[in-house]
C-alpha cells in the first residue's frame, strides 16, 4: 500500500469529561449515552419504525402540536432551517426575516439559494421585535412567508411570538419559526399559536446528541409542500420522501436514507426524560437556574449585553466583556484547567460578548455555582488584557 495506516489511529480514543456550558451543545445523561450504546438497528426494522413512532409522539408533545407531518431529520438543528426554507420556498416567493442575530442572517441567504425574494427588518443587536413592528413589516413587504428565531443563541435574545401566527394568516403568510437554542425552557405552542413550521435542536434543552432535529409542519404548511410548481431541489430533505419513510405520509414506508439507529435511541430517551419531567417543570428549572446565574453574574460585576430582562434567553445568557479583560483567555483557561466550556460571540457578536448556556441535563444549581466560581477566579486572576 502506498498510503500506510495513520500512526494516530493507532491509539486509544481518549478525551476529558467536560462540562458543556456555552451555547451547545449540553452534556447527554448518563440515560441517553446508554441508549446510544444499544446495538445498530437497520433503518427499515420493525423495531426501528417503533422508535419512529414513540419519537413523533414526543415530537408532538415538545412543540405542542397534532401535526401528522411530524418527524425528526437526519441531520443537525441548521439542517431543520434549510429542510423548512427548502420546502416552504419556491423560486420568486418573497421570505421576509427579522434578523436579530446569525441564525436570521443564514436564513436570509439559504432563502436566497432556493430562489427567495428576500427582505428582512433588523433591529440593533440584543434586541428583539414588537408584534406590532413584525406586523408593520408584513403589511409593507407582504411575505409569503415569515422566519423568526424564537432563540437567537448568537445574542441571547428571546422573541415573543403569541399572536404572531394569526397575524400572518391575516395577510395570507406563513409563519416560520426556529426554536433550536429554546425550545423547553420557554413557551412554545405550534397549534394554539399557528406556527406552520418549526424545528429544534437535539443538542440543547433536550440534551440528546447532535445530528437528529425534530421538525413539525402544520397542515397549511404540508398543502403549500404537496401543491408545489417545482420538487424542493434538496432531496435529502424534500418532506414528501422523507415524510413517507417516517410514516407521516401515504400508507407504505418508503426507503430515503439511512436513519442512524443510536441517534434515534438517543433522542427517543431524551424525549422520554423530559416527558417525564413535564415542559412546565423544564422551563422552571431553567428559570431558577437562569435566575441565580443572573444573580452570581451580577455579582461579579458583569453586564448583560440584552437590556430588557425580558428579552433575555433563558438559555443562553449573553455578557458583556469588560474593559481589560481578554475573554478568550477566560474560555479556553476554563476549559485546559476546569474542562469547562464558556462560549464567546458568535458571527455579529464574535468579540463582544461571552455566552453561557443552560441547557437540559447542565440546568443544575451546582453546575451554575461551579461556573460562577471558575469565572470569579479568572476575572481576578489571570485574564486580563
Ligand atoms: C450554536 O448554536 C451557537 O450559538 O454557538
């Protein structure tokens, strides 16, 4: 053989055990990491189309919906945006985005790529919009379709959508929701609030592994999919094919792709954990937790770079950097001396901002202390500029 066996691959796999405070993703429980071990499954077991089912129960269940077009993809939770825009959008309808960070900004340019008209409202960072402003915005652009990010994980800002949904069917628009860095630490209603497609992260609140994102399309949703001019040029995630081999659409199972079997297993117990806890009782662990790294935060002198408290993502809290101090220094000390991840800005925010994240299985009082001790003895000790 010409090229020979890597020497590096001739060593065991080895890692830390780190504890995974930025934006994503969180730690997996014990519980999901021994349903990941399970043995392989083919994609077209019985078994396998048993855990399908279970997982679009919960599906279900986490976004509040009866959507039969109910499923999860194949890929990680920007995979569910391009899956919805490559679905929703056909070539000349016009997408409007309310930007408030990097995911509206990625969502303009994948809209862009299926051959949207896009135009977008911007607010300035760490802020998020009024109904009436979002409503202002349809009436002078007339989308065929809204996107919002109900967690922009970039900046940390929480975007209220009650009502929103009723205001787009007013004006004959679809409403697309991004729930990735949210979902189950604040309210989300897919049918009561009229959302027509939305998708999550499996790496955040849920704390199953990355790579499986559920995604739910309401029943206007599916009849502007099945009455398209043109296919969605993405096979990988035309719904129509996907949805078949989910068992969302036609009567007989077809084959698409080869699902992974440890991923379904991993999000079907992810699921099962926070069915068991109950959305309500997620979103107050998240509460109590968020609120006392606020209060440690606040100690420590740090500012909050969104203003409004109630713009505040509960799961991703956003910091100013102080003056003098060097934040990429305070990250990856955390992380060689504490196996501690703390996030920095992402895309607009890259510089500006730290970013902590409490998610899912981290959303622990402990685990809030320990970060807040690592981050009292970096910003006295070493981290400075
Ligand atoms: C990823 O979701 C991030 O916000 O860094």
């Amino acid at each position: 053989m010409e090229i020979t066996p890597p020497p590096c691959l001739n060593k065991p796999l080895k890692f830390p055990n780190k504890l995974l405070m930025g934006p994503g993703p969180s730690n997996c429980s014990p519980r999901v990491l021994h349903a990941l071990s399970l043995p392989i499954l083919g994609h077209m077991h019985t078994e396998t189309f048993q855990i399908m089912d279970e997982i679009k129960e919960g599906i279900k269940y986490i976004f509040q919906t009866k959507n039969e077009l109910t499923l999860a993809i194949s890929a990680a939770g920007h995979g569910g945006m391009e899956a919805v825009l490559c679905n929703l959008v056909e070539p000349g309808d016009k997408v409007l985005v309310a930007v408030n960070g990097l995911w509206g900004m990625r969502a303009i340019r994948m809209a862009e790529n299926y051959g949207a008209v896009v135009s977008q409202i911007a607010t300035s960072l760490g802020n998020n919009y009024s109904l009436g402003q979002l409503e202002t915005a349809i009436l002078s652009e007339k989308p065929d379709l809204l996107f919002v990010v109900q967690g922009e994980s970039s900046t940390g800002v929480y975007q209220p959508l009650e009502s929103l949904g009723k205001i787009c069917h007013k004006y004959n628009c679809l409403l697309a929701v991004d729930t990735v860095a949210s979902l189950g630490a604040v309210p989300f209603f897919m049918d009561k609030w009229e959302v027509d497609a939305v998708y999550t992260g499996s790496q955040k609140v849920l704390s199953a592994p990355p790579g499986i994102t559920p995604i739910s399309f309401s029943k206007r949703a599916q009849t502007k999919i099945f009455q398209r001019k043109s296919r969605p040029s993405v096979y990988y995630f035309d719904m129509n094919v996907v949805g078949e081999q989910w068992g969302c659409v036609g009567t007989v199972r077809t084959y698409h792709h080869t699902v992974s079997s440890s991923l379904l297993c991993g999000l079907r117990e992810a699921l099962a954990i926070i069915c068991e806890e109950g959305i309500e009782n997620s979103m107050k662990r998240h509460k109590e937790c968020t609120m006392r790294l606020h209060d440690g935060l606040k100690r420590l002198g740090l500012e909050f770079f969104v203003g409004d408290p109630e713009a505040r993502l509960p799961t991703v809290t956003s910091i100013k950097i102080p003056e003098g101090v060097d934040w990429k220094k305070i990250t990856t000390t955390a992380m060689n001396t504490y196996n501690l991840e703390i996030g920095g800005g992402l895309g607009p925010t890259a510089g500006l901002i730290g970013r902590v994240g409490i998610m899912g299985y981290n959303a622990q009082p402990e685990n809030i202390d320990f970060l807040l001790s690592v981050l009292q003895k970096l910003l006295k000790d070493k981290c400075k500029l």
